[in-house]
C-alpha cells in the first residue's frame, strides 16, 4: 500500500508540474480598435513616440494597386491618423532607423520620413515579388524577406544585394545582435554571420508571420492563420492564442518590450488587437 502511494503521489507531482511547465505565459486581451483599418498586415510599436504604425494592404497582398497606406494608431486602441501615408501598394513589414520608417511594398523598400509623414525614397529591389518583413541590425544594415522568391536582401550604404536564399517561405526577420532570425514555414531559423543556419524551434503553423524578442533566448512568434507561440532557443514552443477557429488572423505582431504588450493585426477583420503578455 505504501509503495502504492507513494507511486500515486509521484504521478499527481508529475501531472502538475507538467500541466504547469505548459502553460508557463498567457495573453489577456485589453483592447481591440474599431474594425476600420483595410486589411492590417503589420503593426510597429513606436517606442520613441508611444504610438503604433500600422501597415494597410487595402487590396490583394502581391498587387500594385496604389490603395495601400500606414496608419497612426495610439496605444489606448484609438485611431490617430488613417491615413497618415498614401500611395503605398500592398505594405507589410516595417522597422525604424532614427527619423526613417522603412516598410516592404511588393517590390520595394520605401523609406518614409517619420516626422512629415512623407516618402523620402522608394529602392526597388531587383527581382522581388514579395517583399514581406523587414528588420534593422544595431549597424544600421537593413535586411528585408522575400517570400516568393525565398531569398532575403540586404540594403547596406544604400546598395542592395541577396544575403541569403536557401529557404523555403521566409517571413518574419529579426536581427539579435550579429545573427538574423528568420521565421520560415513553421520552422523559427537563426542565421549567423557566416551564414550558418541553425533551428531555434520547428513544428509551428507554417504561416509563421512576425518575431518579437521578449528576452534573449525568448520570443513571440505569430502565425497569420491565427496562432501566435512563445518560443524558447532550447526548442520548446507553448502555443498562447488560436483565434483561426473565428477566422481571424494574426499577421506580423508588434510588441511594446517595457509593458509587455502584445499587438496584433487580424489582417481581414481589419483590426489591431492589444494583448498582456503575462
């Protein structure tokens, strides 16, 4: 009988602890804007001015329509400004380099002026048919994902060039310190220097969309199908929220590091939707 219950209590340590180790963080939602915004494919916490950018595609995601644009949003889920830049095509990804936003159109990486809400500069990426995510190294070196032609380029003292092209679907960019990760149909990769690839965690929905840093070695990744993970560079990845049941999407996320907020566009329900990450 002892060694019965002691097998017992074993067993009910285990099943807690493990039911514990998978549910490690949530996200509570906090707010949702009004469902006004044509298609949010992006969002981009502005830490500097403690807003949101967030890209509109307006239209098809690969057409050159002109519809799309970047709107203002604040960080109470209010709508600031809609229509804070115009003419865009289909934008996605998007990343600041002091006053400059730059943000991945189709074919091209439009540099916008944060201050005037003006485009500056418009560098046609050779080739490209899916410009996606963007993402800026502590040099300054910008790196932009194309998912069509599996390849991600490099814009360096204003030269572009291919850096890397043996993937399969590559979305999300994120630069962490000299290495590049790279969200890639399901599978979070990290790139170093020397073009060593390396995977930090596999498995996740191949519609991987956005990273987020949340600290060295952890990370949210969001899915467009409408899941979103925390991933961990020892390979685990705890699965927080699912809305694809509902239909709704979760394309390339924003996250506020200091409040642990995260942002995320639910592409055709035209909303952004603020989390606590927790």
């Amino acid at each position: 009988m002892k060694t019965n219950y002691i097998a017992l209590t074993a067993l009910l340590i285990s099943a807690f602890c493990g039911s514990h180790l998978q549910a490690q963080h949530t996200l509570t939602k906090i707010w949702s804007t009004e469902a006004t915004l044509p298609i949010p494919e992006s969002v981009f916490y502005n830490a500097q001015d403690k807003l949101l950018f967030v890209a509109q595609i307006d239209g098809k995601p690969g057409e050159k329509d002109g519809k799309g644009g970047i709107a203002k949003v604040g960080v109470d889920g209010k709508i600031l400004a809609q229509d804070w830049v115009t003419g865009l095509n289909a934008p996605k990804g998007m990343a600041r380099l002091g006053n400059k936003l730059f943000v991945a159109d189709v074919s091209e990486l439009v540099e916008i002026d944060i201050k005037s809400g003006k485009i500056s500069k418009k560098h046609e990426v050779e080739g490209a048919k899916f410009l996606n995510d963007v993402t800026i190294d502590s040099k300054g070196n910008i790196y932009v994902s194309d998912t069509e032609t599996k390849k991600v380029h490099l814009i360096k003292d204003g030269k572009i060039s291919t850096y890397f092209e043996d993937l399969t679907r590559p979305n999300g960019l994120l630069a962490v310190g000299s290495d590049l990760l790279i969200a890639d149909s399901g599978t979070l990769k990290k790139l170093s220097a020397s073009k060593q690839v390396t995977v930090v965690a596999e498995g996740m929905d191949k519609s991987t969309d956005g990273i987020e840093q949340v600290k060295p070695g952890e990370y949210i990744v969001s899915c467009w199908a409408g899941v979103v993970y925390y991933v961990k560079s020892d390979g685990t990845t705890e699965k927080l929220l699912d809305t694809s049941a509902d239909s709704i999407n979760s394309a390339d996320i924003g996250y506020d590091s200091v409040k642990k907020i995260v942002y995320v566009p639910t592409f055709m329900k035209n909303s952004v939707v603020a989390y606590q990450l927790k």
